[in-house]
C-alpha cells in the first residue's frame, strides 16, 4: 500500500467521521492520532540491507520474510560442540527475527504480523480486515485508523479495546457506538459526544441529553476544535 493510497483511505475515514476532508500529511497523522500507537518499526534486513518493518525491534538481526522463504534450507554442517557456548555462537549465526509476516494479503507495505488482510499500512496482528492504517490488534474491520484491539468496526479514529462501533472517534472499551465522539465503557448510543458509563442513549453530550437541533450546533464546535486544536497529545 502506498502513501498515496493510504491518504486515500485516511480522507474517506475523515469524510465518514468528520464530514471533513484530512488536512493533514502521513506524518502529522502519525504524530496527532497514532503517537501512542504500537507499530511496526524500521529496521535492515541483516543479509540485504534492505529497509523492512518489524513489530518488535529486539532481536539483533532480521531477515524479510520474502527473503526468508527464497533459502530453501536452513540446516547447516554439524560441527563438535564442547560447551554451550558453542551451541549459542552456531544458534547466532543463523538466527533472524523474521519481519513483514504477511500471510494470504494483499497491498501491504510496512506492516509485520498481517492475516488475510486487503490494503494495509503500517500495522501489526491485523486479520481479516480492510483498509486499515496504523492499527494494532484489530480483526473484522475496515477503515480503520490509530485503533487497537477493536473488532467488527469501521471507519473509526481512535477506536480502542471495542466492538461493532462505527463512523466514531475517540472510543474506548465500549460496544454498538454510531456517529460518536469521546465516548468511554458505554454500549448503544448514537450521536453522542463526551459521554461515559450510559447505554441506549443518542443527542447527549457529557451525559446531559440534547434536542437535536442544539446537539448539532455544538458537535459543530467539537468537529472544528478537534481538527484545529491538535488537542489529541
């Protein structure tokens, strides 16, 4: 997946979220909604020297797992071992942390630990799941951005440790949340913003209910404080 499609994805998400377009570059995106995210991280092929992304940085030595798979075989020539520490200098030399395990994808770029995936950009254990931008620990979901541990969503920013929420940002721990913002261990609401610990609830914000008119007009204030404010840090 490339830049350029990612930002693709990222404004469709934005449009169903905001109903705004995103003005802002993969970079500002990374820094403003998914700084606290745990993502893939850049590290060399230690045989090519090429540029590959790894979920965890702490082995020593990495291997692509496309260049893992073009070597056949990886058994060596036995050799006299007189103490351990021959066991552990042979086990060096062939030991690599294998990295962009990408298994029956397609168009991923940057991404370690990936399942029957379709356009991903720098995630890890992702599976089943469809346009997902820096995401971790996401299954059955699509448009997906800065989330984690969050299962049957879609197009969500922020969307953490929750289930079948949709068009949303900023929820967490909460399930069937719709067109909300800020929301925290609740379960069936729609249009609602700032609201904790409620359920079958919609037009409420800091759980106070709002006619609907009036609702609109603040969540305006919200949307443009949000996008202009950079508040999220």
């Amino acid at each position: 997946m490339k830049d350029k499609d990612a930002l693709n994805v990222i404004n469709k998400i934005f449009n169903a979220v905001f109903e705004k377009d995103n003005p802002y570059t993969l970079t500002e995106i990374l820094e403003i909604f998914a700084f606290d995210m745990n993502l893939p991280k850049e590290v060399r092929d230690s045989i090519t020297g090429e540029t590959t992304w790894a979920d965890s940085i702490n082995g020593g030595k990495f291997i692509k797992n496309d260049n893992l798979s073009k070597k056949d075989d990886w058994m060596i020539e036995r050799k006299n071992i007189n103490s351990l520490k021959d066991i552990i200098n042979t086990w060096e030399k062939i030991n690599y942390r294998t990295t962009e395990r990408v298994y029956d994808s397609i168009n991923v770029s940057k991404s370690d630990t990936i399942y029957r995936c379709e356009n991903v950009y720098r995630s890890t254990d992702t599976s089943d799941s469809k346009n997902m931008i820096y995401t971790d620990s996401c299954l059955n979901s699509e448009y997906m951005l800065a989330s984690k541990r969050s299962n049957t969503c879609s197009y969500c920013i922020r969307c953490d440790d929750s289930k079948s929420c949709s068009n949303s940002y900023n929820v967490i721990c909460s399930n069937k949340i719709i067109n909300g913002m800020f929301i925290e261990d609740s379960y069936d609401l729609y249009e609602c913003i700032f609201c904790s610990h409620i359920s079958s609830k919609k037009y409420c914000i800091a759980n106070m209910q709002f006619e609907k008119k009036e609702y609109y007009e603040i969540k305006k204030l919200i949307v443009d404080w949000i996008l202009n404010a950079k508040y999220t840090k």
